[in-house]
C-alpha cells in the first residue's frame, strides 16, 4: 500500500520536479560558463606555441598509454565474465570445467 502511494506521489510531481530540475542545471551550467569565460586566458595557437620538447612529448604518449590500458583492462574484466556466462548455459560447476577448459585450449 505505501508503495502505491509513493508511486502515485512520484508520477503527480515528476514533471514538475524534473522541470525545476532542468531549469536549476541549466542556470548554473550558464553560470559556470559564463564565470570561466571572464577568467579564461587567450589560448595561443599551435602555430605561436613553442616546440614540444621530446620530456614533454614522453609526458603525454605515457599518459596516453597508461590511460588507454587501464580503460582497455576494466572493460575486458566486465566483459569477460558476461562472455562466459552466455557461451557457457551449464551449471555453474560444469560451466566452470568446460569454459576454463575452452579458455585455456
């Protein structure tokens, strides 16, 4: 019963809820652009900006690097077990024989 009165609350108030909502964000979201256009320097082009030095040019491909692998790891151990439990439909125990033992053939 008490959920079928908050259901009913919520459904009466979502519209005007995420109206105020909507309106708040996008007040602030113009706030905060506005503030750090004033603040923001002249950016230089890359044309006026000196040469990158080959420390600084190491600097950003490593953390390229390091980036890209920590994404591309996370999401091949999310992945990964979904993999296995579609491919393998068995009970858990004679998924995990046949699915390591297809993963490791």
């Amino acid at each position: 019963m008490q959920d079928q009165h908050f259901m009913q609350q919520w459904n009466a108030g979502h519209d005007r809820f995420s109206e105020g909502l909507d309106h708040g964000l996008a007040k602030l979201a113009g706030k905060i652009a506005a503030r750090l256009r004033r603040r923001a320097p002249r950016q230089r082009g890359p044309e006026q900006r000196g040469a990158e030095s080959p420390l600084a040019r190491k600097a950003r491909l490593t953390t390229l690097s390091v980036i890209g692998g920590v994404l591309a790891g996370a999401s091949l151990g999310m992945v990964a077990p979904l993999v296995l439990a579609i491919d393998c439909p068995q009970t858990p125990l004679e998924a995990a024989r046949s699915c390591t033992q297809a993963a490791l053939a």
